[in-house]
C-alpha cells in the first residue's frame, strides 16, 4: 500500500488528502508536498487522515516540519482524524498539545481558534 | 531458536515488509488482535531506527530482526550493526545531528533529528516489555508481548 496525496482549497483553507502508509518510506513524498505549498504561499493546511491506514514517527516528524513552516507565515496546520489506533500515536507522543485535531474536514475548515 | 528471522538491506522501502512478516508471525504465536497494531507500529519504529543508523553511518550490512514464539509471550528482537559511541547508548541518533549542524528549518536535519527521538519515544510509550542495548557490535531493541496459548487441532 503506497501513499495518494491530493490537495484541494476550501475557502483560504488547502485540504491535503492523505491515504495509505505514511512510514519511513513514504514520509517524504508527504514533506515535498508540504513545502510545496507552503512554498507556493497557502499557509492554512487541513491534513485529513481518515484514509491513512498506518502512521509512524517519521510521518510525525513531517507534520511537525510542516507546522513549523506554516508557522514561519503565520499561518496554521490542523489535522482530521477519528482513528483511535492513529489518535494514539499522538497522544503517546504528546502532539495533541502541538495540533488542533478535528473530527471532520468541515469542522477544520471552520475552526479559527 | 527464532520462530522467523529476517536480515533486509537497510533501505526505507523493506520497513513495510518486516512490519507485515512481523505482525502474521506475531498474530500465529498467539498475540491478542487488538495488540497486533501496537506490534505492526513497535516493529517499524526499531527498524526505521535501525535503517537510519545503518545509512547515517554508512554501514551496508542487513538489519536484523528476530520473531521468537515463547511459552507465554512473543519477542521480538531488532539488531543493527552500528558500534556503540562513547556518549553510550541511546545517544548515537543524537550523536548523527550533531556530525552535522542543525540549519533550523530548511535542511530537514532538525526534522531527521526529531524522528529518531520519537520513534524511541513511541516504542516506550507502546510496548510495556522494551530493552534498548547497545555494545560494539551494535544495538538491539528488545520487545515481547503476552501470548494466549491457542488449543492446538489433532
């Protein structure tokens, strides 16, 4: 199982589709598409995961690198996911204090806290 | 004797097969399904490690891993062949950042850096049994889960 990414704007917001495995081998095609758009000037990411089946530490430290790119603009990553077995990664880890996760794309698009 | 052993070239690409082998070997043994993710994930974070130990320190020998059914657990065993630093174990992905500044932002080193202490972070946090050793011949990560003896058929 490889990874589909693919991106799509909701308002000043961009979704980032992400499905499959995000694992060491895979992670990178997930960073160059971040920097990619941060690089292209859209700094309000929404990462929905509901389609990704597995998620490990290298896929983390990408999400981190891509918040604190947004964040050089000012500008906010958010992530949409309802998994438990990936909600846990985050919160062993300790990154449910560092992104604002949301049960639903709609809701992420919205948020402005 | 290892149920299954593994040896794979330490490229980021057979991360997956190891995680596959390692959760069917570990589903036959008798370990709980709803442990199975905790495995599938424990397995790929050591061998990540090791993969990334072997290329930053350009070592072209195999990571090694090692599936062992037990009376009444499943081990696991992930080996690389990275030699102990005198700033003792545990610190050579530390050790690895340090060989190379960390340029903040753009090089993807910090983000490198970040990773290998995460993946540690994230077996610690799984798995209750973990042992992280490290000698001269390299490092190992040790991990076991229960296992509920299954009734074997005639």
């Amino acid at each position: 199982m490889d990874l589909s990414l693919s991106t799509r704007t909701v308002g000043d917001r961009t979704v980032v589709e992400v499905g499959g495995e995000i694992d060491v081998y895979t992670a990178p095609k997930l960073r160059e598409q971040l920097v990619e758009l941060v690089n292209d000037g859209s700094y309000h990411l929404v990462v929905d995961m509901e389609h990704v089946d597995f998620l490990d530490s290298t896929g983390l430290g990408v999400l981190v690198g891509g918040l604190k790119r947004v964040r050089a603009h000012e500008g906010s990553l958010r992530l949409v996911c309802n998994q438990e077995r990936i909600l846990k990664i985050f919160r062993i880890t300790g990154l449910t204090k560092v992104f604002p996760i949301h049960t639903t794309v709609d809701e992420a698009v919205n948020a402005t806290d | 004797m290892a149920t299954v052993e593994l040896r794979f070239s330490a490229l980021p690409e057979h991360v997956r097969t190891a995680r596959l082998v390692a959760a069917a070997v570990a589903r036959r043994a008798g370990v709980d399904e709803a442990a199975l993710d905790e495995v599938r994930l424990a397995v790929g974070e050591a061998c990540s490690r090791a993969v990334g130990l072997h290329r930053s320190n350009g070592v072209d020998m195999p990571v090694r891993v090692v599936l062992t059914e037990e009376e009444k657990k499943f081990s696991i065993e992930v080996g690389d062949e990275v030699p102990e630093t005198p700033s003792g174990p545990g610190a050579r992905t530390a050790d690895e950042a340090a060989g190379h500044p960390v340029a903040s932002g753009e090089s993807g080193t910090e983000e490198a850096e970040d990773e290998g202490t995460m993946g540690l972070a994230v077996i610690s946090g799984l798995v209750d049994d973990v042992e992280v050793t490290s000698g001269p011949g390299g490092g190992t990560i040790r991990m076991s889960w229960p296992t509920t003896p299954t009734v074997e058929l005639p």
